[in-house]
C-alpha cells in the first residue's frame, strides 16, 4: 500500500498547474449516457474515482476509451453509449465510487430502467440518495430498494416536473437535471445547488442539444428534448485542488503561483487567506487564470473561524485543509462543519502531529500557533489526507501520511507538483493509481 514521506519545514515556492475538476468530471461522464452519439470530455484529472466511473459507464455498455493529456495530470475520455439490455451498475465498483449514484437519472432518462447500488455510507457520512429517488418518483418511475439496490424503472419517458428540493444536494441537483433533459416537458428545479461543477454539467448538456435556462442559479428551467447528440467539452478546473494548494502555501510559508484556475469559483477560501494575513493576487495568465498566494517565513497568521456552506459558502471539501492551515494561526480558530455529520476524522491525526484542538459535535476549536513535529499518521478520506500532508509540510522532521489510496481518488500528481515547488516529499510502496 502506497504511503507518503514528507520532511517538513521547507517553503513553496514555484507553479502548479490545476487539473480539471473531479466533482465536474464524474457528473459529466455520467451525461454520456443521455446519447448514443460520442461525447469526447478532456481536463479531465488522471485520479482512481475517473477510471471507476468509466469502469461504471462501459458495465453499462457504453463504448469508453482513455489518453493521457499534457503531463499525464489529465485525460480525455471518448464515450459512446449503445446501452445495454439490463443495464445495472455493480456493487463492487458503486461500494469505491458513491458517485456512481449519478447514473440513474441518465439512465432511466434514456432506457427507461435502472439497477444500481445503493452508495452506502461513508467516512464523512451516511450520505442517503432520499432526494434522488424522491423526485425521480415524481417524474413517474417505479422505484424498489431490495438486496441493497436500486431498481428503478419508468413505462414511457420520464415526466417533466416542478419541484424544490428540501435541502440542497449537489449530487441530486446533477441526477436530476440530467433525467430532465430528456424528460417530456419543461421541468423547473428549485433550491437547486450553486456549486460551479453544476453550471459545468448544465454547460455541457447544452452542448449536447439540451435547452436549460437559470445556469447559475439555484432555479433550473429545462425542456425536455428527444435526444441529445454527441459533443466535444472541457471540464472546469478543480477549485478545491486549487484552494488545498492555496492552503499548503498558507501553513507552510512560501510563494506560488496556480495555473489555470478559476478566482471566482474560490471567493470564500481567498477572502479567508486574506484575512489570516496571506496576500493573494489574480492575473490573466497565457492559459486562463492564475493565482498567486504569498506568505513571507515567519510571517504570523491571523485565526479565523469558518463555517462549510452550499456554495458560494465556504466549501466543506476544504475544511479540513483550513483545519490544518489554522494550526498555525496565532489564537483560536472556530471551524463549524455543516454540511456533513463526521467529517472531523483529520482531527485526531492532527493532534498526533501536535495541533491543539478539541473537537465537539459540528465544531472544532483550534488553537495555534501549535509547533508540529512528523509521525506516522493515517488517511481517512480524501480531503481529511490532502490536511494531514499539509500539516506534513509544516511538522519538524519525517511524516509519514499512510492509506494514501485515499489521496488518489481525488489527486493527479499531488507529490510531484508538490515536489515541484520544492517540498520534500516522496511516494514509497508498490502500485499505480
Ligand atoms: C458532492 O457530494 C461532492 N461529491 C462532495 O465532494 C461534496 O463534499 C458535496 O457535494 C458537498 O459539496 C461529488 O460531487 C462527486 P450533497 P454529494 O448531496 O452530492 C445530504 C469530495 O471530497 N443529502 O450536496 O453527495 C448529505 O448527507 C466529495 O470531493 C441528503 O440528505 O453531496 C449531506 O449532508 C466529498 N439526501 C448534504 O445533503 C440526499 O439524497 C449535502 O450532500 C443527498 C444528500
């Protein structure tokens, strides 16, 4: 199992290139499903959860293959989806992925029936798929639960609705506004969710013919169409690939610049920074926007208390890389998770490499500036691995960040472009993403 070894103390200094999106690439591969015609998706990161998906896609007789972009960071992915007679997408690939959950509104959109795992929960939370099934239920499909899968079915096509979602759901905003670009009639969502990923979906299902207004916010009007023809798209940048490494500069001092990424979809996390003492700038760079994040050595951080929003709040995907960052604020940071029940699990580790914190409920309460020293610390999730690789970067001597299978779900190259603004850091152990 692969692990990272990390010797802590150095400041950054350098660029990285953003890859695209993961939460903008998953719901994106899923749209291949609404047409039989090919859908080439490029930007998309070179991580574990992207192969899984296409693994999920071609379970469901879809015609997928894979090139490596530029660096290898990236792949571009050409589908095509004939579709299967029973299409039923397994246990054992939905169990690694819950965002396979994503290809049953296509599906029931394009063939009228679905098998699909219930997700499951985990690390971070029970992570129920309620507001899915209830408003596919609306647009008339038949939907049982047994042996822990979803069977959905539908006589027909699906029927446009006009619904408000109880709570906003990124995943359910996504499954639904695809169901609802084939759905017969005009379907309005709302308190659909505003996370940018979502905008990039609706971007792409334009391109495929689909006819949505409200791009952008939280009301979604789309017409229903009778098909959907192939097209060619790029995936957003990954915001929170962005802001981990806007974090890592933050706790670790230094000076570095992100290609390719995208201000607006970061305001809440820059204004933080700024506001710990952190100087950010945005310039236009030759491929798109940039960012450059400054914090002298021995320059203090300002605490700051946080609270994880739906977008445009704070992101709770980077929550506990701010944990981690406010570790070495000088006083007490309040860090409020609400969007998930469990997602504090980075906060044992970090107390093992030194941080003060104590955690209760929803809230951590952090006090800094806490001197850490490396140990051997373990992945929990995903978010909670990229914190614990932060702290590394900070901590006196050797880190090691073990189950870092974790990280590749989410991460293309997180060592090397890490090694490339001069961290010393190194992936051991056998195996490829
Ligand atoms: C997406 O998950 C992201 N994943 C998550 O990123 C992200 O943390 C989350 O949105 C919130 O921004 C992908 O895009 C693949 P939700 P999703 O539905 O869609 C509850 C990462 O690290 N809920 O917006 O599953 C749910 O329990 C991952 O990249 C219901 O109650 O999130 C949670 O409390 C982690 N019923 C809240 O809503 C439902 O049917 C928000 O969940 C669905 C969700």
């Amino acid at each position: 199992m692969d692990r990272l070894v990390i010797q802590g103390g150095h400041p950054l200094r350098g660029r990285i290139r953003v890859s695209g999106a993961k939460n903008a690439a998953l719901p994106c591969l899923a749209a291949a499903l609404l047409t039989p015609e090919p859908v080439v998706l490029s930007n998309l990161p070179a991580v574990a959860d992207i192969r899984t998906m296409v693994k999920v896609l071609q379970a469901l007789g879809t015609e997928a293959s894979l090139a490596s972009e530029g660096e290898g960071f990236e792949l571009t992915a050409t589908l095509a989806c004939a579709g299967s007679e029973d299409p039923k997408a397994p246990y054992d690939l939905v169990k690694t992925m819950r965002a396979s959950i994503l290809v049953l509104g296509p599906l029931l959109a394009r063939f009228g029936k679905a098998t699909v795992s219930l997700p499951g929960g985990c690390a971070i939370g029970a992570r129920p798929v309620n507001l899915h099934l209830e408003a596919l239920e609306r647009m008339g499909a038949v939907i049982e639960i047994s042996h822990g899968y979803i069977h959905a079915s539908v006589k027909g096509r699906l029927k446009a609705i006009d619904h408000t979602f109880e709570k906003v759901s990124v995943g359910a905003t996504e499954n639904i506004l695809m169901a609802a670009a084939l759905a017969e009639g005009t379907t309005v969502l709302r308190n659909a969710a505003l996370e940018p990923e979502i905008g990039d979906l609706a971007q792409l299902l334009v391109e495929m013919g689909a006819q949505i207004e409200g791009i952008g916010t939280g009301t979604l009007t789309i017409v229903g169409a009778a098909r959907l023809h192939g097209c060619e798209h790029a995936v957003i940048a990954d915001r929170i690939e962005a802001g981990t490494y806007l974090c890592a500069v933050a706790a670790a001092c230094g000076d570095v610049v992100l290609d390719r990424c995208e201000p607006e979809h970061l305001r809440s996390l820059l204004d933080l920074l700024e506001r710990t003492g952190c100087v950010i700038t945005e310039r236009e760079g030759q491929d798109g926007r940039q960012l450059r994040i400054q914090r002298e050595c021995g320059q203090k951080l300002r605490s700051k208390d946080v609270t994880t929003l739906p977008f445009p709040g704070f992101p709770t995907d980077l929550q506990a890389q701010v944990m981690a960052v406010m570790t070495q604020a000088c006083g007490i940071s309040v860090i409020n998770e609400g969007i998930f029940e469990n997602r504090f699990q980075h906060a044992m580790e970090l107390e093992r490499l030194g941080a003060n914190l104590r955690t209760d409920g929803h809230t951590a309460i952090v006090a800094g500036p806490a001197d850490l020293t490396g140990c051997t610390v373990m992945a929990t999730d995903l978010r909670a691995s990229a914190a614990l690789v932060i702290a590394g970067l900070v901590a006196q001597g050797e880190t090691i960040v073990d189950r870092i299978y974790h990280l590749d779900r989410g991460y293309a190259g997180l060592e090397k472009k890490l090694q490339g603004v001069g961290a010393r850091i190194e992936r051991v152990g056998g195996g490829k993403v």
